[in-house]
C-alpha cells in the first residue's frame, strides 16, 4: 500500500511520471474495498455499543429510582414501626400505673 501511494503522490506531484498499471489499479480498489468495509464493521460496533450503553444506562437509572423508592418506603415503615412501639410501651407503662 505504501509503494502505491508513493506512486500516486509521485503521478500527482509530475503528471509526465508513469502511470498505474492494471494490476496497480486493481489493487488499489481492493485495498480501498476492505478499507471500506473495515470502517463500515467498526461503524456498526460502535453503534451497537452505544445502544448497549443506552439500554444500561437507563437500566441503571431505572434502579437508582427503584431503590430511592425503597429507602422512602423502609424509612416510612421503620417510622411506623418506632411510633407503634412507642404506643405499646405507653400503653403498657400506663396500664402498669393505673392497675
């Protein structure tokens, strides 16, 4: 690949130079042709790993949420649970006090 764009460069740089052959040619639409595909593939990679990313990210933000909304709910409970058995005790001490 070197030796032929040093080639081009030269048939660029004094259009009197020899051209390419057949044979130049034909590699270099080859070579061209799997450039092409190399960055079409790596193109669909990406791709794909950004939409891997998206979905976990939003997986990610959906838990956050979920667990936020969990530690809401186990903070109400064990608030509950604290003014439920501060009632029994005040119960019980009155029960105690006035038997």
């Amino acid at each position: 690949m070197r030796q032929i764009v040093a080639k081009l460069d030269a048939i660029e740089s004094d259009p009197e130079a020899s051209s390419l052959t057949a044979e130049e040619a034909t590699q270099i639409r080859r070579q061209l042709a799997e450039g092409q595909s190399l960055v079409r593939e790596t193109v669909d990679r990406l791709r794909q790993k950004q939409d891997e990313n998206d979905l976990i990210m939003r997986r990610k933000d959906e838990l956050e949420s979920r667990l936020s909304a969990l530690e809401t709910e186990y903070e109400e409970l064990l608030g509950t649970c604290h003014r439920f058995y501060f009632m029994i005790l005040t119960h019980s001490s009155f029960r105690e006090n006035h038997s």
